[in-house]
C-alpha cells in the first residue's frame, strides 16, 4: 500500500508535532514520523520551556500540559573552579499564571504534544525511522521509511529531525557536515524527592529553580546548567565540539567537575543517578542557519539550526515550537489554496518576520560573544575574585577603593580594565 | 506507572558505565554505526575516543580502536569530529530501537 499525505513531517519533536497539529486543524492530512518508540524518547533538553508561544495553540496548555515544576528562580552562576558568584532572581510573579519558564520531562512533554497533533486528526508513526528521502527531478516527493509501507509520499515534506538533520543534509540544504557552531550538552538526572529539593533550593512545592552556570568547563568552552524536575535535580554541561577537538577533554570529566564545586555538590548529595544522555545543539543562531526550503521540503526546528543561545536567554523548544508553527501555517495556507508548488522564499519569508526569526536575528552577534574565551574564561574568574576581595575583610591595612579592587583583579586574571571595557562595549553590540 | 518512574531504593550505581547498564536501550540486532578501524592508523587525534559521551570508542593496545554501539546515545559527537573520511558509517538506529530516554 502507498502511503500519501498532503504533508509528511518528519520527528515528532516540538517543531514537527506543533507544524502537524497546525495542518491537521486545517483539515489537511498530515503523516508524523517518529523514530523513536514514543515522540520525546530520543530528546534531550538543558533546563526550561517558554510556553507562551503555546497560549494562542493549545490555550488551556497549563492546567493540561505535563509540567514538573513552574520556575520561580532564575540564577546566574559564575566561577572559576572554586569560588562561586551568583545573581539569582526570585519572583514571586512567575508562581502563577500566565507562569515564566517550566520544568518537563521531554518523554511526557513531547508525547503530549504529539497527542494534541493526533486529536486534531495527524497519523503518528512511532519507531520509524526516515532511511532517504524520495524526489524526481524538479523536486522532493516524500521520504522513505523502515516502516512496513515503506514509502510515505506528500506534497510537500517538513524536515523537523532535531540537529542533525539528515533529511536537510540529503536535500543539500547544509553545505556540509560541520562541527562548528555544535555544543553538546551533557545531563545527569538524580533523583532526591520532592521535600529534599524543595528544602535545599527553599523552594514552595511545585515551584522550582534554573541555574545557569558559566566558567564551568574551562579550558573548554561551554557552561553548565541544574534545573528542578519534580522529583529530581538535572545537572549538566554545555560543551563546544571545537574545543572538545582542541582540549581533548570528555563531556564526563567536565561534568564531574562542575558536580564538584561545593555549591553544586551540596544541592545533589545522598542523590541517586537515573539517567545519563547527551544530545547536539545548534548553538550559531541565525548565522549558521542553512537554507530553510527546497522544492518540495522546508526545513524547521533544531533541524534548521533555530536555536537562541545567546547566553541571557537560552531558548530551543520554544523556538522549535514557534518555527513549527510558522511552518504549518505557511503551508497549510498555501495548500488549501492551491496544489502548485510552494514558492520559492515563501517559508523563508514567513519565518524571517516571525517572532522566532526577529529574535535570531536581532541577538545573532549574541553567540560568538558569549563563546569568545574572554567571556568564557577572563570574566568568571576576574568576577569572583572582585568579589572575594570587595567581601574580604582584612583589617590589617584600610579598605582600598573598588577602583583598585578591580584593578587588582583583573591584573590577577592577565587582563586589563580597558580590555573589560572593550568586553561591555561587545556585550551592548550583541544585545542591543 | 513504569519500572522507569520507580526511584532506587538502595544505594545508586554513581559511575557512568553502572547508570548505563540500569538505562533503557533497546539494543538493535545491527549497529547502526559502524567504524572501519584500518582507516584510524592514519589518524593522529582520536577524538573520538575522548569526544564521545558515552566513551564508545576505546583504544586497543595495539594502538587500533575499537567501537561498541550498544549503549549509545545517537548525538552525533563522533559523526561531527571525525576527520577520516570513510572511517565512520552513521544512521539512527531503525525500527524503533536505541536509547530510550525517560527524563530527557
């Protein structure tokens, strides 16, 4: 039996799922294709869901959607190996509705909304995985499966296969394959209960914290992250896949030394490990993304390097769900009216003038900056070394002026004040 | 409620190769990467060996490496590092198989 669709999208992630429950409530027939055994099994995040992009989707999404804990604490960690200096926001605000961030396990998170696309009438294919896509000469036909039909014909295919994208690739979307502007992300579930975590972060039951940790994986590049689950505690690193090439450093060992940091080894004591993986991210934003469409396929999601991380906001499965959307939306709208191809640029368009394409753009100095060894390495320890001389108290001579302070520490760390000044001046290009 | 949502109740495996072995993979009959390892000896870096998260990839002592896909969790560091060409042959793993994540 031929399988066919007026669209196939391929992955049932945030990106897929949200581009297929578009097109199924346009009364379009939508085939969504999942290889692993439940969409969300092979899916890995760094801490926290923006969901406001779901309010005009799925309006009730937060009495419905499976939430671990609502975010009431966002924390910037900065050290430089011993010492830790925090910024920590709590906001009582973010408690209640319309909420921050949320906390969620991808295995519940992702199936949920697999399932709003499959009420609305989408066919999900579980364990199935895409082996090539299927095309003629003028353009992509569909793809071909390991499943037992086969081939799955459409008029026009989405491409939501998380970052590394083979569909994109086979397209010649991506010039060629690349390590750079890839981190991989590394994560440690511990399991402590509820009362242990609400009592070490002194957090309200169901609220929970983020924490983001730079100067964590030196002398790679990267950082770290620990958010609250319900019942666990997720900790791990982020870690360019250049600078894992040049220091020849591991993932594991990183993450061991994060975990040792006192701060760190105080929130997960006594705790048990459930869970280790680790996922790629496109962390080059807008100017790394590759071409989003070809004949007959449009590209969308991680799969499309639309990723925000830009160090003051780090977004991906909201972006994947606002991308997916635009997606649905660009297509459904053009099949309802027509069976001629999608115009070249069209999905290209929409994107460019969505909320998620401004934010790339506007914030696309954002991640050579926060990559650059200064910030990486020179900030975190000139930082806490301020701080532990400014909280120092030494009364053996008077207190110097923080002039000096700042003098001595950035002396300290090889660095001088106007170098960190050119630094503030990069920081206010890149997020103006 | 899975066996998965069931916490520990003793004392936990802590190093990287006990969690793994407590972890859900559905282990496919065939790997899903392969490594031509006759192609490593004109390597000098052996990235792999290091880069990889789930530290597959290990070194013989007669200077060869050799890979095992079973506990792997399909990121694609290796796909991405590896400067030899033709040494790796990397698709997901199909039918459903591989790493099964519950607390992704």
């Amino acid at each position: 039996m031929t399988l066919r669709y007026d669209v196939v999208v391929v992955g049932a992630g945030p990106a897929g799922a949200t581009a297929a429950l578009v097109l199924a409530r346009m009364g379009l027939s939508v085939a969504l294709v999942e290889r692993g055994p439940f969409p969300g099994a092979k899916n890995l995040y760094g801490g926290v869901l923006y969901l406001s992009v779901l309010d005009e989707l799925i309006p009730d999404w937060r009495s419905n959607a499976p939430i671990e804990r609502v975010v009431t604490r966002r924390s910037t960690v900065l050290t430089d190996g011993r010492r830790t200096l925090t910024f920590a926001l709590d906001d009582p605000d973010w408690a209640r509705p319309p909420y921050n961030g949320v906390t969620a396990r991808r295995s519940r998170f992702d199936r949920w909304m697999a399932e709003q696309a499959v009420s609305a009438g989408a066919h999900l294919f579980t364990s199935t995985t895409v082996t090539g896509l299927l095309r003629n000469d003028t353009r992509i036909l569909g793809v071909q499966t390991d499943h037992i039909d086969g081939e799955i014909y459409a008029k026009i295919t989405i491409a939501a296969d998380g970052v590394n994208s083979f569909m994109a690739r086979e397209a010649g979307l991506y010039p060629r394959f690349s390590s750079d502007h890839l981190t991989l992300g590394y994560k440690e579930v511990i399991h402590l209960g509820a009362g242990t975590i609400e009592e070490r972060f002194g957090l309200e039951p169901g609220e929970g914290a983020d924490l983001e940790v730079l100067g964590c994986v030196s002398p790679a590049i990267g950082g770290g992250f620990c958010y609250t689950n319900e019942e666990t505690l997720a900790i791990g690193v982020i870690v360019s896949l250049s600078s894992l090439a040049s220091t020849g450093l591991g993932a594991p060992e990183l993450l061991a030394q994060l975990k040792e940091l006192s701060y760190f080894r105080n929130l997960i004591r006594g705790g048990s490990t459930l869970e280790i993986g680790a996922h790629l991210i496109p962390e080059g934003g807008w100017r790394t993304r590759p071409s989003l469409s070809a004949p007959g396929i449009v590209v969308t999601g991680d799969a499309a390097s639309l990723c925000l991380a830009s160090g003051l906001w780090l977004e991906g499965v909201n972006m994947a769900i606002g991308s997916g959307k635009v997606a649905g939306e660009t297509i459904g709208q053009h099949l309802q009216a027509t069976d001629e191809p999608l115009p070249p640029g069209h999905y290209d368009a929409a994107l460019q003038a969505s909320v998620v394409g401004r934010n790339l753009q506007r914030l696309q100095r954002t991640p050579s900056f926060v990559l650059d060894p200064k910030v990486q390495h020179d900030l975190p320890r000139i930082a806490t070394s301020f701080a532990h001389r400014l909280f120092t108290v030494d009364d053996r001579s008077a207190k110097p002026s923080l002039g000096a302070l700042a003098r001595r520490s950035a002396n300290e760390g090889g660095i001088r004040l106007r170098t960190l000044g050119r630094l503030a001046f990069d920081a206010w290009r890149a997020f103006r | 409620m899975s066996e998965h949502d069931t916490p520990p109740h003793h004392s936990s495996p802590s190093t990287l190769g006990a969690v793994l072995e407590a972890m859900d993979f559905d282990v496919a009959p065939t790997a899903h990467i392969t490594l031509d390892s006759s192609r490593c000896d004109g390597c000098s870096t052996h990235i792999c060996v290091s880069a990889c998260p789930a530290e597959l990839f290990v070194r013989t002592s007669d200077g060869g490496i050799i890979f095992n896909y079973e506990r792997c969790f399909e990121c694609g560091t290796c796909l991405h590092l590896c400067n030899v060409e033709g040494a790796l042959t990397w698709q997901y793993p199909t039918l459903g198989h591989g790493v099964i994540f519950h607390h992704g």
